[in-house]
C-alpha cells in the first residue's frame, strides 16, 4: 500500500453515531454513518447530540446514584456537587451531580468509564477511515443481498468534506452504493467534490419561504435551493426530502410553492422526486440529557389521514412522492 493511501486511510473525522441496518436513507438495508457538526439550528432537530463539533456529555439525571466517582476523575473539573466541599459531598446527602457545560469535554471517557449505572456518556469519536471501513465491510453481504449501502449524514457531513470524500471513494472502490444526507447548505465546491463518488443524494428543503427558512433553522435558503439546482443540472442522483412539521411548514402556500420550485426538475432522470418526512418525538429526551432547551412545545404531529391528504396532493402535481412512516 502507497504511503498516500495510507495517509488518506487514516485520516480522522468527529462521528457521533453509527447505525446499521437501517431502511429509510436510502435503498436496500444501509450503514448510517453520522458526522458531528452542523451549521443548521432546525427547531425540531432530532439528534441535538449532532450539532456541536466538540466532545458533548450526555447525562441521564434519573440513573445516577450520586456516588461521585466522576468528580474523581474528570481532569478537567466538568462534574461537580454544588454544595460540597472540593468539589465532593461531604456535608449535604441532597447534594446532586451537575455538569457544568460552560467547560468544554476532553472526550477522555474516564467519567464514562467509571460510571456502573451508565448514566453518563460522552458523544462523538475521532475514527479514522480504516476504523470506518472496517465497521461497514461487516455488512457487505446485507448490502449486496438487498441493495442497500452506506449513507453519510448528521449532523451535517459536509462540514467534514475531505473525510467524508475519501470515506466515499474508498466505498465505491469496494463496489457499495452510497449516499448522503444533507441540509445542501455548503460551499458547492465541497457538494460537488463529494458528488464524484456518490450515488444518491438525499437532500433537505426544509422550507421554500428563505426568511421563514431563516426563523426555523437559523440561515437563509438561498445557497440550499442554488445548490440544489446545480446539482441536477450537473447530472447527479437527487431525491428531495421535506421535513413535515404541523404548523411550520404544511400549508398548501408553502407545499406549492415548494412543487413549483421542483416542477423544473419532474422530467429528469436523475431526479427522484420527493420523500416526506413526519414530525416525530424520538429526540426530545436527548436535550433534557444535553440540557438543552426544546424548542416546540406544542403538539405538532401529524394523523395518518392528514399525511395521506398532503402526498396524494403533490401526486396530484406529477411528482413522485412517499411518506416515510418510522
């Protein structure tokens, strides 16, 4: 093996998750491989863990038995009782354990470690494309039985390109389907660089409105919708998902206004046409153990009859569209 190859197989990138045999980003039964970093605030965002590139502790208050072995331990003070004395319990047996979230985690895993009720973890890994690789060749057979392959997403897998592009290459030189899923909200340079080896892009319109865009997600459409425009333009497998939140984004103003926008796109191959993707509540719990503040708190689920009402309304328009029902 080249020193170059070598090199670019040990190049490293922040992952948070890896989860495999999974049917809904992509086709066939896929490896989902999930990058630490994004530039996207989405208020519904299901995996919070994702936004941050740092090390982040996940902490779940009901398991812990107050025992304070990770005071012990953490070199960098995170964990502490607020009324003990150095930091321990001594005095108070109300005393409860805290992490103080204005230090930023070291990603040592020693708290983790030494915590027997698991109450505590630490989110994000640095792995080098072998290690990557080595955890999607586990399933080759399930990909070549079904399809199915690999699908980088978020976070936001553009905010680590040059990984994410090796990571792809070396995929396709093994013959695995790929894809990625993303915001579009990138430098087209970094877009079109990891469009070389990939196969399908599952790719976000959050929202056709570029100042409401701006109010639910925290930036403008502009450069997603240019992207996304380029993208096909060029050639390349595109199927366009919309997040579906009840209240946000539903109305039939913003959906044919979207179904406008794509009508250009309908009669190109390498268009997919559209997935629509539900609200749902699998996230909430994760803020509370990031203490972090969930932004809906109103009920903004949607009946199988209403999601049924919205996909037969874009069939109606000659597009291609499939609700995606977890």
């Amino acid at each position: 093996m080249s020193t170059e190859i070598e090199s670019i197989l040990e190049r490293k990138a922040r992952i948070f998750n890896v989860q495999k045999y999974s049917i809904y980003d992509g086709p066939g039964i896929r490896t989902l491989i999930f990058f630490k970093g994004c530039p996207l605030r989405c208020k519904w965002c299901s995996n919070p863990e994702g936004l941050e590139r740092k090390y982040q502790i996940m902490f779940k208050e009901d398991l812990c038995t107050n025992c304070g072995n990770c005071i012990l331990v953490c070199p960098v003070h995170i964990h502490y009782f607020p009324d003990g004395e150095d930091g321990l319990r001594t005095k108070s047996e109300k005393s409860r354990h805290k992490v103080n979230r204005s230090i930023d985690c070291v990603g040592c895993r020693k708290c983790e470690t030494v915590c027997s009720k698991q109450a505590l973890s630490i989110v994000g890994s640095d792995k080098t494309i072998s290690e990557v690789l080595e955890i999607i060749q586990q399933d080759a057979l399930f990909y070549l039985s079904s399809g199915g392959g690999v699908t980088l997403g978020g976070g936001e897998v553009t905010a680590q390109p040059e990984f994410a592009t090796n990571l792809l290459m070396e995929c396709k030189r093994m013959g695995i389907h790929t894809a990625i899923e993303t915001s579009g909200y990138a430098e087209l340079d970094s877009l079109l660089m990891l469009a070389e080896f990939t196969d399908l892009f599952l790719y976000d319109i959050k929202h056709i409105d570029s100042e409401r865009h701006y109010e639910l997600t925290g930036v403008r459409n502009e450069r997603v919708l240019d992207n996304l425009t380029e993208l096909i333009r060029q050639g390349f497998t595109v199927k366009v998902r919309m997040p579906l939140i009840k209240g946000f984004n539903d109305s039939e103003d913003t959906i044919v206004k979207t179904l406008d926008f794509l009508q250009s796109f309908k009669n190109r191959n390498n268009f997919q046409g559209i997935d629509l993707l539900p609200y749902h509540k699998l996230g909430i719990n994760k803020y509370k153990q990031l203490d972090m503040k969930y932004a809906i708190t109103e009920d903004v689920s949607f009946k199988d009859e209403e999601l049924d009402k919205i996909e037969t309304f874009i069939k109606s328009d000659a597009l291609q569209v499939k609700v995606i029902r977890h």
